[in-house]
C-alpha cells in the first residue's frame, strides 16, 4: 500500500465537493476559558451520517471500476465506516452489505439499513466481524475495503484537516481521535504539506490502546478492546496508518473512559452539541493536556456525533 500524498487529499476534495457540504469550524470561548486555549471545534457530526468517514467512502466508492461497482462492496465496522460505506454506496448504485459486532451501536445499525445496506451480525467486537467480512470478501470476489488500510479513505478524510488550516491558517494544533487511525493519518498528511509546525496529536481510549502503543513501540501489536466508545473500539491497528502516523504524528495521548464521557457533557454545555464517545476523545485529550497548549489556537476534530440516548444519559448523569 503506498501512502497517500498531498496531491491525492486535493484531488479527494474535487470528488468529494459535489455531495458533501463544507462542515462549520466554530470557536467556543466556553471550552477556552475551561482548557486555557483558543478552541475551535471541526464540526464532522454535522456530515449527513455524522461523521468524518463519510468523505473517505465518497472518495472511494467513486473510484471503483465497473465491474466493481457492479460485484457490490463489503465492509466490518462498528458502525461509522459502516454508515460511509452504505452512504457512498447509495449515492454511486453499488450494492453494500456492511459485518458488525453482535452488540453494535442502535443507532448506527439503523442508519446503515436506512441508506439501503445489507447489516450483518457477527461475533463480539469488531475484529472477530472483520476477520469474517474478509473470508467472505475472498469467497464472493467483491471489494472489501477496510476501514483504514485504504489509501483512498485516507486521502478523502484527511479533506477535513485541509478545511479547518483553510479556515484557520494560524492553528497550532490540531487534535484527532483515533480508532483505526485513518483520521489523524490523514490529518498528519495535510497539516505537515501545509505548515510543518502544525502539531497534529492523537488520542485513543486507555481501554483499546492497540493503536497508540503500536504508534509508541513502532510495530504492529494488538490489544485488550474494552472501550464503550465504538469508534475507539479495534483490538488490532492497522498497517497503512500506522505508517504515517510513525513518520508524522507529533504526540499520542490515551484517555479514560470517565474522561471520554466527561467530554461529552462538556460539548453538551458549553457547546451545545453532540458528540458519541469517539469524536469526544479530543476534547478529552485537550484537556488532559493541562496547561500544555495553553494560548494557542487548537482544533479539535469532533469526529461523529453518533450517540444512542443511552450513551447520553450515562455520561450527562456522571458528569
């Protein structure tokens, strides 16, 4: 797999243009006077689905040969790679049928089976639906795409980065959360082209840290996968942003899971908005950096605002 470059992130925006809107970049002086920064929040949970995964499945999906698009996609997910795919494969006529966990997000199930996705069940968590959408990818002869070993998804998700430094060419940092790590991989790719001293930092739930201790240890390496956050939610990190991540991100931060929902009662008010668990993450991360960045102008990517009333109501009661 050969790594996107800056040229491709350019391209993906011409593709991605005619169906996707350009997603607000907001500054809340709320969440400045809390973290001492100046915060700017990516709002991705205002993408039709609600979430960033949307633009690489566009990107994607638009792509495909014909023969392709005629043998249908198929995909695992816990619920936002998932819901891109089922998106993009609705807006180009391509069948989708999309592997998740046997305990998957309500909301995001619905919303895959609305877009007119076939939705299968299987095994515990993501990795078990993943190693059997691959089986059946190879049995079928259709096109598998992976949530993040995709050059393509990459490239389109990382139009998100270009956005807020378009927007706000004198952000300092940029924070990502990561599951699979495909949003910061992307991230890293844009700011790094732009201006190198954009620092670009991940955070990962202290619960699924497969991908923050494969960044630290520069090696694949798998791990426990116990977070509630479901966009958080891989045992096993993937190889294509792994890579990039190795050579380009600036930082990796874990959080804890009363830190995540914390987070999301924060966005609720001081923000007023919502977020799921994942696109949480980085304001957790914000303010688990203390004093850090304190001054500079931050960018937080609200990754996905894709919480199920449950969730909700769990993190406004602890909060």
């Amino acid at each position: 797999m050969i790594a996107p470059a800056f040229i491709d992130v350019l391209r993906a925006r011409k593709v991605i243009a005619p169906h996707l809107s350009r997603t607000p970049l907001i500054n809340y002086p709320a969440l400045g006077e809390l973290t001492g920064a100046r915060v700017f929040v990516k709002h991705e949970n205002c993408q039709p689905i609600g979430v960033f995964k949307v633009r690489g499945g566009i990107n994607l999906v638009s792509q495909l040969s014909p023969e392709e698009r005629q043998r249908g996609v198929i995909a695992a997910s816990t619920g936002n790679h998932g819901q891109s795919v089922a998106y993009a494969a609705r807006v180009f006529g391509v069948a989708a049928r999309v592997l998740v966990p046997e305990n998957a997000n309500p909301v995001k199930v619905a919303s895959m089976q609305n877009l007119g996705a076939e939705v299968v069940f299987y095994g515990p968590d993501f990795d078990a639906a993943r190693e059997h959408c691959e089986d059946l990818a190879r049995r079928s002869n259709v096109r598998y795409i992976h949530s993040g070993n995709e050059p393509l998804l990459i490239a389109g998700v990382a139009t998100a980065a270009l956005e807020i430094i378009e927007d706000l060419p004198e952000v300092d940092a940029i924070i990502v959360p990561v599951g699979g790590g495909s949003g910061a991989a992307g991230a890293c790719i844009a700011a790094k082209a732009i201006n190198p001293r954009i620092q670009v930092i991940g955070v990962q739930a202290e619960q699924a840290p497969a991908a923050y201790k494969s960044w630290r240890a520069k090696r694949l390496v798998e791990d426990k996968m116990e977070t509630a956050a479901e966009g958080l939610a891989t045992r096993s990190a993937f190889e294509l942003p792994q890579r990039i991540l190795w050579e380009q991100l600036d930082d990796f931060i874990l959080v804890s899971e009363d830190e995540i929902r914390s987070a999301i009662s924060i966005f609720v008010d001081k923000a007023h908005t919502l977020a799921e668990g994942a696109g949480a993450a980085s304001l957790a991360g914000l303010i688990k950096l203390g004093d850090r960045l304190a001054g500079r102008t931050v960018a937080l990517v609200l990754s996905g605002g894709n919480i199920t009333i449950e969730q909700l109501r769990a993190a406004i009661t602890a909060y």
